[in-house]
C-alpha cells in the first residue's frame, strides 16, 4: 500500500472516528444530560389548551322563574399547526354547517404563530356536533375540536326586556339593563384545561391533561312579578298603539317594601332576536327619560303645605279666572270664572291656579327643601345605568312664575321612578323609601352578597301625609277628575296628570302635544300597591283621567287579585270641594 492510500485511510478513519464521538457525546446529552427537558419540549407540542368557560349567573323573577339564563353551546376551535394544510376543505363544511363567512374560516384556520383559535362561538349544540361529524366523514376533522361555550337567552322575549338587558354576542359582556348593571356578579371565573394529543392533533382519550374548574357567576334576584309583568307589557301596548303615543310607561310598587313589581315600557325589543333592537327600545325610559310631570305634582306641593301647617282638607281658596305673572298669563284645563274651591276640591278639580294660590304662602328656598326631601334632583338609587337626577333649579335662580309653574309640575323636570317614589312616601305616611329592583345576589355555592339598604326618612309627617291622601281619593270620586279610575270595592287615591311636552330638539313647548298621566294607590285606607302610568304624545291630545287611567286600573286591579288584598271595609271620606 502506497504512503498516499495509507494517509486517506488514517485521515477516513479519523473523521469517522470524530463523528461517532460526536453522535455519542450528543447521545449522551440528549437522553442523559437533557433528556428532561426535550421530554417537556415534546410534550408541550402535543398539549392543547382549552378554556373552561364559567356559566354566567342567572337573572330571575321574585319567584325564581328565569329572566335571564344560559343554554349549552358550543365553540368550535382549532390548532392551526394542523388545519393549515386542509384548511380550504375544512372551511368549506364549516361555512355550510354553521353559516360562517368562508374567507373568514379560512385565515383562522391558517392562522400562523398560534395553537389556538376560535372559528366560531356561541353555536348551538346540535350544529356543533353535526359539523363536526361531517368533517370526521371526509376526514378533515385533524385539528379541530369542540369546547362548551354557553349561550345567553331570554325565555321571556320582550317581558321587561330593557329591563333585564343584553349581552354582548361577541365578549359575552352585559351591555344594558341588569345585564351591564351586574355583570361583574353574573361574569364567572373561566377555567383552563390542557390536554394531549396526536401527531395529527386529535385528542388521545384518557391520555394526560390537567384541570382548573371554572367558578360559575352570582344569580341576580329581582323584585319583579313575572306575571303582573306581562300583564302590564301587554296592556301598555294596547295603550300605547290605540292612542297613538310616542312612548309609555307603567310602574307598580309594593308600598310595604317599596319593591318594584313590574316596570313595563314602550318602545321595546325582543331579547330573543337583535334585529328589533334600536337605540330608542334600548333606552331604560323610567330612570333615563326625563319630562315634565304636570298635575300629579300637584299631591307633592300639597303635602310640603300640609306638613307646614298652611293646608287642611277644608282650606278655603279663591281661584281667579287666570292669573299673570311675570308677562305669563297662566289658567285652568278648563274655563271657569271666579271659583269657590277648597284644597280638597283644588286636588280633585286638579286647579293649576288653587295650586298656585296655596304655594304662594311658601317661599322658594322651602318649597326646594321639601322637593329634594322628596327625591327630585337626586337619583332614586334603584340600581339601572345611566338613571338621571331629573332637572330642579336651585331656587335662587326661581322666578315668581317659575315658583307657581312648579307648584303644578312645570318648569321641573322628573323621572317615572322619582315620581312613584316620591308619591309613595304620601302613600306610606309621609315616609320616603327609595325603590329596589334586586332583593339579592346569590353565589354558585348558595352565598349571598350584602345589598345596602333601601334610603328611608320622613319627609312630611303622617298628619300631613294622611291629609293628601283624603285629597286624593276627593279625585276618584264622584265630583272629581277621574271617577273612573276607581277599582270596584277597593276606595284609591289618584291623581291625573297633562303637562305641554317640551320638544328635545328646541327646548320649548310645543302647543297641542301633552304628556299625560295618572298615578294613584289602593286601598286608600291601607295602601298596599301603587301605580303609576305615562303616556307621552298621544294624538289628539288626551287626558290623564281618559288615557292613562284605565291603564292605571286594570293593573291596579290584576295587582290587588294577585295578591289577595281585601276589599276596602269602608266608605271614602266626602270631603266638601267648594264653599
């Protein structure tokens, strides 16, 4: 063998002698040294993680009945490492199944720099499933896989649907009503899972996975009557479309708990399909809305005079013909010359000018004092977004016609709630107990949390309170405004009310157009329901006695058999309305 040979074999040798050592060095650092940690590396290609998504808490009626709930449902995700390649196929049967937006699919399904991503959410379970066995029949389901992702839904429609809410599609979010106002309490803690899989990224049963167990939300429970409430939707609707009026609303509360029992509006939307949702039917009308409140204000003017020792029942008054101030000439709903009225007939007449002759004895600074005692300028707390404080000027800014305009419910501006609340208090002796809506929040392990007490002080004394209500029932009677209104065998306490709508857009009155209402409370000897209803524009004008007065009885009256009050014992005060 030549000296050249004998060198290429040594130098052969000893490159493949380096080589083994090196694969041997490797060897060893790989199943001895590092074998550990490339262990975890190829475990970790083959763990798929998952969220456990918490169901969201129910909202529910004061029997427990669901306003609110969640259905199973599932998403659909996929690990994109192993849908890239049959990406086109797979987006096909799921735009089929499901009715997604294919192009949309597809980048998901390509999606790079990620093992994880939801194609679509929120499906129902059935759709789910049959997509997913479409794509294990063409043998494209590698990558893709299921998870339990629940779906919001509203058994009751439209029943106190801007009441209860919506939630977000998309985030799952409350975005209105009870909906937004407890989300934090109805939003559970999701939990996490991870689990093993295939090469080709199918999930390997009883294989190893670990588990952080989703923490369900808080159930919401409201005062609300689940039956009085679709009674009062529907009659309110009948209302609302035989009058011809922009908007209505209907509240009844418990006196004894000051708890809402319904709270119905128009317009509205229903829960279970988004396509009648606009802004208007979004708007919670009864805490947000804010109007002139005409003659039922009246009863509050009234009792602030009566707790100040400056009116009986029996006062007498001399009520001109009209009345000017500061260059306003200010009349009556009707015509009539010179009157001999007392403040009981003043009530039942529903006289703007009595009023106003009676709240001349109370300066400004006063009159402002018992309203903010009444709740006005102030939310009522109840527990809605965005609820307004109303519109009361502070009374240095009180011209002399503005004393008298809101002595008879113009020129302030009020809530439906505030005014229920603040008639309750007269209904209640003079007592103010601020609203509630929610009577507690129950946690998944059967908890509950606190709520603050309802706001409660006197605002007038019973004496005085006890006096309007006398006015009050002078209304239902036969020599009042509203006779009709009267339940049978049940004495109420009433008040009408007709105010000029003031147009948003210009600010000013607009000549022909009314806000009317009515609101009153039974049985008048010991009150235990109230009621109150806003019909705002009705064509032709309308009154509070003749459109929103029979809306006020037969709730009224559903709410009194609901609840098996007695009939009233006794006849109602005849307290003298002139002199």
């Amino acid at each position: 063998m030549s000296p050249a040979v004998r060198n290429r074999a040594r130098f052969c040798f000893v490159v493949v002698a380096t080589l083994l050592v090196v694969f041997a060095g490797r060897l060893v650092q790989i199943q001895g040294v590092d074998a550990n940690a490339y262990a975890a590396k190829a475990l970790k290609e083959t763990m798929q993680p998952a969220v456990l998504h918490a169901d969201r808490g129910e909202i529910v009626d004061r029997d427990g009945q669901p306003l609110a709930t969640s259905l199973d449902a599932s998403a659909i995700i996929a690990n994109p490492r192993f849908t890239s390649e049959k990406a086109p196929e797979i987006a096909r049967v799921l735009a089929a199944e499901l009715d997604l937006d294919y192009f949309d699919a597809l980048e998901k399904l390509r999606r790079e720099g990620t093992q994880f991503v939801y194609v679509a959410r929120k499906i129902p379970a059935h759709q789910a499933n049959a997509a997913m066995a479409k794509l294990t029949e063409l043998g494209v389901v590698n990558g893709v896989t299921t998870e339990r992702d629940a779906v919001r839904t509203y058994p009751g429609g439209t029943l106190a649907a801007t009441l209860v809410g919506l939630v977000s599609g998309e985030t799952g979010e409350g975005t209105s009503g009870l909906e937004k106002q407890y989300d934090e309490e109805l939003t559970g803690v999701d939990g996490k899972a991870t689990y093993e899989t295939s090469p080709k990224g199918v999930r390997i049963p009883l294989a190893r996975q670990t588990t952080r167990e989703p923490v369900p939300g808080s159930d919401v429970v409201t005062t609300l009557d689940r039956d009085l409430q679709w009674y009062a939707d529907k009659r309110l609707a009948e209302a609302v479309r035989q009058s011809g009026s922009d908007w209505g609303i209907a509240v009844t509360v418990d006196l004894e708990s000051m708890q809402v029992l319904q709270l119905s509006q128009l317009p509205t939307f229903d829960a279970e399909d988004r396509s009648t949702v606009t802004p208007a039917s979004m708007n919670n009308r009864a805490v947000q809305n804010v109007y002139e409140p005409g003659s039922v204000q009246k009863v509050v003017t009234m009792a602030a005079l009566a707790d100040a020792g400056l009116v009986t029942p029996q006062t007498k008054v001399r009520v001109p013909r009209e009345l000017r101030l500061d260059g306003f000439t200010i009349s009556d709903w009707w015509d009539h010359g010179r009157l001999k009225l007392t403040a009981t007939g003043v009530i039942a007449k529903s006289s703007n000018l009595g009023t106003i002759a009676l709240a001349q004895q109370m300066d400004d600074a006063t009159l402002h004092d018992y309203l903010t005692k009444f709740g006005f300028g102030r939310t009522t707390g109840v527990g809605l977004p965005s609820e307004s404080r109303g519109i009361l000027a502070e009374p240095e800014r009180w011209s002399s016609a503005q004393h008298a305009t809101i002595s008879f419910g113009q020129g302030i501006s009020v809530t439906a709630l505030q005014e229920v609340a603040a008639v309750a208090a007269i209904a209640n002796g003079g007592r103010y107990t601020a609203p509630t809506l929610v009577t507690e929040v129950r946690r998944a392990d059967g908890t509950t949390v606190d709520q603050e007490p309802p706001e409660s002080r006197e605002v007038v004394s019973p004496k005085a309170a006890k006096m309007v209500t006398t006015m009050m029932e002078a209304v239902t009677g036969p020599d009042g405004s509203a006779p009709d209104t009267v339940v049978p065998g049940y004495r109420v306490a009433g008040k009408t009310g007709t105010a000029w709508r003031v147009d948003p857009d210009t600010g000013r009155y607009v000549r022909g157009q009314n806000t009317v209402s009515y609101i009153g409370f039974a049985p008048a000897e010991r009150p235990r329901f109230l009621t109150y209803v806003v019909l705002d524009n009705p064509r032709g004008g309308g009154s509070g006695s003749g459109t929103a007065g029979p809306v006020f009885k037969d709730i009224m009256q559903q709410a009194l058999q609901r609840y098996g009050i007695a009939p009233s014992g006794s006849r109602a005060p005849r307290t003298p309305v002139k002199w």
